[in-house]
C-alpha cells in the first residue's frame, strides 16, 4: 500500500473498536440518540467512545458508550428503511458499582425515576432500580 492510500485509509477510518469489548452488550434502539447519550454520560457517569451520524446529522447509525467499564451501543430508529423506533420491552441494565447510592443519586439527580429505592437487600447488596426518559429500567449495586 502506498503511503498516500495508507494515509487516506487511516483518515477515513471513523472507528477504532475499543480493546476491551468483551461478552454481550446491550444494542439501545433510539427515538433521539444523540440526546439519550448525553443523558447517559451525565447519569451514569458514561463517556461517549464513538458516534457515527446518518446523512441527516441528527440521528444515529451508531454510537458506543463506556459505562462503569461496561458498553452500551446504540442508533436511532429509520422507519423510512424498516426500522421503526419500538418502546422497550423487558429490558434491564445493571451497572455494578462500589458506592450504589451515590452513583444512584446522580441517575436520579440527572433526571431518572426511582422504581425500585436503594436499600440493602437480602442477598446482602445494597441495589436499587431506576427508569430513564426512554424507559429503560437500569439497577445499580455493590456493597452494602
């Protein structure tokens, strides 16, 4: 490869895969990405590790967050090419933690309803739930 198209093919790549992508991660389908994003940054304590914009430059084709050294990956929906925005169904994310309630307090400052109050529970965790905007129900835990 010569060094012009090496360094065409380097500027041209938008996207590094972080190294520590491993297991399952949650896909978030989005009615406002960019918006429900930010959210996660200012909530969980997130950084936005990648966004790729569609041609609109409003929504989403992809993004990747970093959350509490977890990932979380997302895109607005596209009904005009099949793939309307769907309310979520059953979906839950937990964030394990080593201060719960803080880290729950600032979900909750940041704008999340409480479903579930931060307590200690059975099991001997200190775990609490909470809803975001869009529905998403997330538990937060760690020691008690």
């Amino acid at each position: 490869m010569t060094t012009e198209v090496q360094a065409a093919a380097e500027e041209a790549q938008v996207y590094k895969r972080p190294a520590n992508l491993r297991g399952p991660i949650p896909y978030i389908g989005s009615k406002d990405g960019p918006e429900q994003a930010q959210f996660y940054v200012k909530a969980f304590g997130g950084k936005i590790l990648n966004e790729q914009f569609a041609e609109d430059g409003k929504r989403y084709m992809h993004c990747c967050i970093e959350i509490a050294g977890g990932h979380v990956m997302m895109s607005d929906a596209f009904p005009e090419f099949g793939h309307p925005y769907e309310e979520p169904k059953n979906l839950s994310i937990f964030i394990p933690s080593d201060n719960p309630q803080a880290d729950f307090d600032r979900a909750v400052a940041a704008g999340c309803e409480v479903t579930m109050p931060m307590a200690v529970q059975f099991w001997g965790d200190r775990y609490g739930q909470l809803k975001d905007p869009w529905g998403i129900i997330w538990s937060i835990g760690g020691p008690a």
